[in-house]
C-alpha cells in the first residue's frame, strides 16, 4: 500500500512537468495593414501636348559643287512644283557645255569625212583600182568615228544636265520650313539649303509616357485641340510609334495623321491630343499589392468577416512600376493588402488602418 502511494506521487509530479515544459502558445498579433477595394476603373481621357507638323518634308540641296548666288525663298514661303528655290554660279558648267559642244561639232565632222572615204574606198573596190584591205580600213575609220559623235553627244548631254543641277527647284507643292545657306557661301554636293513641307498632310506629334505606350495601337484615334483655343478641333489616327524610347524622358514619339484639318491648324503650333481609352474597365492596383512566388502571382485578400488573410492568384494584364492591372482572379469589392506582403502568413489577422479604409 505503501509502494502504491508513492507510484501515484510519483506519476502526479510528472505530469505536472510535463505540463510546466509544454505551455500554450498565445495567439498570433493582430497586424495593421493597409488596403484598398477593388474597384474596376471606368474610362478616361489622358491629354498629351505635342505640335502640329508635315507627314512629308524634304531637305533640298544641290547635286553639284558650286557657290550659292541666289536664294529666292525664305522661311515661310509658298512655292509651286518646279518653282526656283537657290540657284549656283553656272559658268564653269556653261563652258563645260561649250566644250562638249565643240567636242560633237569636231566628231561630226570625222564622222562625214570617214563616211565620204568610205564611199570612195568602196567605188574604187568595184573597180578594181583598190584593195580589199584598203576598203575595211575605210570602214573601220568611219565606225570609229561614228562611236566619238555618241561618245561626244553623252558627254554633252551629262554637262547639260550638270548645268540643271545650278538650279534648285521645288519636288512639289510647299511651304519652306527651314532655309540652311546663304547667298555667296560655297555649297557641297547633297548639302541641305531648303527644307521643304507639304502643308495639305499635316499631323500632331507628341511623346508618351512609356506605360501608356503599352495599350497605344496603330491606328487608335485621337482628338487634338489648339492650345490657343481649344475650341478648333480635328480628329486623326496613330500613324507611326517610336520603337525605342527617348532615354532621357523615357518617352516614344508618337505620330498622328489628322483627318481634314481645319485651316487654322498651320504648321508650328501647339496642340493637346487627347486619347479616349474605350477598352473594357478593369481592377487596377498598386505595384506593392503584387507578390511573386514559385512563379506565381497572387495578391493577400481579407475577409471581412474574420479579419484574416489568404492568397489568391491572379493573372496580371499589363504592369508598370507604379501599378498593374488585373486580368483575372480579382472580383469587384475584394479589399487587397497593399503593403508588407512578404511577411504575411495564411489565415494571419490583421487590423485594417483607417487611412486604408477610407
């Protein structure tokens, strides 16, 4: 009986112990977060500024080497197709041409005297009076001359043409833009000396911030405005998208061909253009609510009824560095952790700031 009690002692002390060793654990903190709901954002406006200019300019020089003598035409002028934009000083190539002209007056007359020999190398053969070798000489002198007359005549035709090329003429109907040389400076060859426009196809050119780039397609429509006075309106369609961003403004030009303009849109001025965005409303939220793991993204969702958390994949649609848009996996009205999601745990309760909540 003795032994007994002790046994019992002995098991009570223990399991006391025991006890003592494993303590409850406390319940995990409550932790604050912040949130936002989910919302599906309605289409907006987004303005950019940016100019009217020409969908075709050319810059105009001259072919040949020479010095500038005239210039008919300064900075906002309007001129015809073929009208005189420059002109150089056309005396060497006028000699040029002189020359190659006494070249072809001198082949000519080769060519009627080796064509005479000829004649009479031939009467003389059929008489017997001269040799057959004598006849083929005959021939080949006139055939040779006959090549110095084309010879001469192409070289002529090339200084003719030469001589054309002192005369800066205009490709097409325009407005100068740009004039780059004076009257009296010596001008190379393909050197620019008039910048040309074509004022009937104009379009506004403006820059884009490269995460709007992102959902700008060929062809999206525009409206643009002056600045002056926005009530002058036109319409027009992306033409053309940089394909490489500016790497100090990290924006790519885009290129808008306006649809029958008005009058008032000239060349030069500033202009707002502004892009309705049409695309179906989505969920967009902050770039710190996105959580990358296993190569998956997910978002920490709260449940309003018991405060806690839980991941939930989503498929992301487009990104920047400030915010993503949700494709799927996000309903409407969800409240989304918005920082600290590394540190989160599943089932976790957290406390929603009233900052967040608002």
């Amino acid at each position: 009986m003795k032994a007994f009690r002790m046994s019992l002692a002995l098991g009570a002390t223990l399991a006391l112990a025991a006890c003592q060793e494993q303590p409850a654990e406390p319940p995990p903190p409550v932790r604050p977060v912040l949130s936002v709901v989910a919302a599906p954002q309605a289409s907006q406006e987004l303005g950019f500024a940016g100019t009217v200019e020409p969908q075709i300019q050319s810059s105009l020089g001259f072919r040949v080497l020479g010095r500038m003598v005239a210039r008919t035409v300064n900075v906002g002028d309007t001129v015809k197709k073929g009208g005189q934009l420059a002109a150089l000083d056309p005396m060497t190539f006028e000699l040029a041409m002189r020359s190659s002209q006494a070249e072809v007056s001198n082949a000519q007359a080769q060519l009627e005297n080796a064509t005479a020999t000829e004649t009479r190398q031939r009467t003389l053969l059929e008489q017997g009076t001269t040799t057959q070798a004598q006849f083929e000489a005959a021939q080949q002198a006139r055939e040779a001359a006959a090549a110095a007359v084309a010879r001469a005549r192409a070289n002529l035709a090339k200084v003719q043409e030469q001589l054309g090329y002192t005369q800066l003429r205009a490709d097409f109907d325009g407005v100068v833009t740009a004039v780059e040389a004076e009257v009296g400076q010596v001008v190379q060859p393909g050197q620019t000396v008039v910048t040309l426009a074509r004022p009937d196809i104009r379009e506004a050119v403006v820059d884009v911030p490269e995460d709007i780039n992102g959902s700008l397609r060929s062809g999206a429509r525009f409206e643009v405005a002056l600045q002056l006075d926005p009530s002058v309106r036109a319409t027009g369609r992306v033409r053309e998208i940089a394909p490489q961003a500016d790497p100090a403004t990290r924006t790519r030009r885009v290129r808008i061909t306006l649809d029958n303009p008005p009058a008032s849109f000239r060349l030069g001025p500033t202009v707002t253009a502004v892009l309705g965005t049409t695309n179906t409303p989505r969920i967009q939220l902050p770039a710190s609510a996105l959580l990358e793991r296993d190569g998956k993204t997910m978002v920490w969702v709260i449940d309003p009824a018991t405060k806690t958390v839980s991941p939930q994949d989503v498929k992301v649609a487009a990104r920047d560095e400030r915010s993503f848009r949700v494709a799927e996996g996000i309903a409407p009205g969800t409240r989304v952790v918005t920082a600290g999601v590394n540190s989160l745990t599943p089932g976790q309760q957290v406390k929603i700031s009233d900052e967040a909540s608002q």
